[in-house]
C-alpha cells in the first residue's frame, strides 16, 4: 500500500501525490511514457529508494522497517538491467535467489528447485554457462529465475520482457500469472500497452509523476486518455479473439 507517495530528485518532483494498494491474487502493471515515473515509483515499492512523502507499507509494515534477509523473504525483485560484475555462471546467478531462505532447505532441496526453476525458463541446458555468455533476452530470464528461486509472494518486475522475444515473452508472463493464481502478488512496469491489457488484472497509468488512472484494463485503456497521456493518437478496440482491449496507434 501507498500513499501519497513523492519522490524528488535534481530539484524536481518525479513521483507526486501518488496513492496505491496492491491486492494478493492479482497482477497490477504501471504504465505510462518515458519518465512518467514507473521504475522510480517500483523502486519505493521495493524498498530499494526513499521516499521523500507519503507512507509504503508492505503487510502493514512500513517496508524500511524490515531488516534485509526478512524483507526479501516478502518481496522479490527484478531490476531493469541485471548489474552483475563477475562471471558467474547461470545457476550461481540463480542461486542467489535462495539467499533469503537460506538453512530453511536441505541441500538436496536447494539443488532440486534450483533444477526445476531452470528448467520452467528454460535454461536447463545452458546453467553451466556464464552469464555474459548469454543473449539480453536469456539474461531476462535467468534473472527471473533468480527471482522466482527466492520464494518471495510478491514479485516487483522491472521491464521484464523488454529484450524477450514473443516466445520467452509469453513464457514470462505466463509464470507471472501462474504466481498470481496462486495467491502471490506481481507488480509489474510495462511498455506494451497490449501486453499489460492482455495479462494484468488492473492497470496504474503514470503522467509526469502523477496517477493518470487506475482500473481494469477496461477502464483506464481509453482513447481519448491514452492519446491525451501519450501525446499521440490511439485508438482502443475490442479484441478479436480475447476480452481484453486492443491498442492500436494511429
């Protein structure tokens, strides 16, 4: 939960004003245009940036009150660009992961989720590799894993699918709904306003560091708030063939 949630930085407010709660059983995504806002307003979520205003709580706790090994047995987190200094291989990468939860496992345990989480991004047979060695797309999903290791309930994903191609795209997405039909939390920033109608139980649209609107796909993919948002004509339509709208840029 937010609220009024403001973060300044270079002598400007980037995030204002901004109010949010996030349900278990659902997947929100934050969208909006270059610098609306979205990964800064993550980052608070996460716990990882200060804020100047407002309140976060994460299970009614303000979420700078956890120590670091019990915050991240809560929350997960998949930044935007892995930053990773060494080259570790793939399964050390995704060994990170159980740091959270570390002694809670036998080792047996520990290898046997590690094997089945690599083997659900599908990077089983590349886990020996460095990480370095791998695509922009292979790194995403290594890191997801990584993510997926630590047994968090709540994933804050950061451009997930950004360097995916529409296969690793969907097989991404579809783990993240998988999480949230079990019970766990996604919050998600998106670019791709389809992918967002597309998997998203409710949608944050972010303008210039304030809360555009927030809703169903249904309710805040508009026409006319879009094309006013993104300063470019876009139209909404019915999908054919799901019940989510479709963008269209025009």
């Amino acid at each position: 939960m937010a609220r009024g949630v403001g973060v300044r930085a270079g002598g400007r407010w980037i995030l204002q004003n901004v109010d949010l709660n996030v349900f278990g059983g659902e997947l929100l995504s934050l969208v909006g245009p270059n610098g609306a806002g979205k990964s800064t307003l993550l980052s608070v979520l996460s716990g990882d940036r200060r804020r100047h205003e407002g309140t976060v709580c994460l299970h009614g706790r303000d979420v700078h009150s956890y120590r670091v090994r019990e915050l991240a047995k809560e929350r997960s987190v998949l930044l935007q660009r892995p930053h990773m200094q060494f080259a570790f291989t793939i399964e050390e990468v995704v060994r990170f992961g159980l740091y959270a939860r570390a002694k809670e496992r036998t080792p047996r345990e520990e290898n046997r989720l590690v094997a089945e989480v690599l083997g659900v991004v599908g990077l089983s047979e590349k886990a020996g590799q460095s990480f370095f060695s791998l695509s922009g797309g292979e790194q995403a999903l290594a890191s997801f894993a990584r993510v997926l290791v630590q047994g968090a309930p709540v994933l804050l994903l950061d451009e997930p699918t950004a360097s995916l191609d529409i296969c690793h795209q969907e097989r991404l997405l579809k783990l993240a709904r998988q999480h949230v039909e079990e019970g766990g939390t996604v919050v998600v920033v998106l670019h791709d306003l389809n992918v967002a109608a597309a998997y998203s139980n409710r949608v944050l649209l972010l303008r210039d560091g304030h809360v555009a609107g927030v809703g169903t796909p249904t309710e805040v993919l508009q026409s006319e708030l879009l094309s006013e948002v993104y300063a470019h004509p876009i139209l909404v339509k019915e999908h054919p063939t799901r019940t989510c709208p479709l963008v269209v840029s025009v």
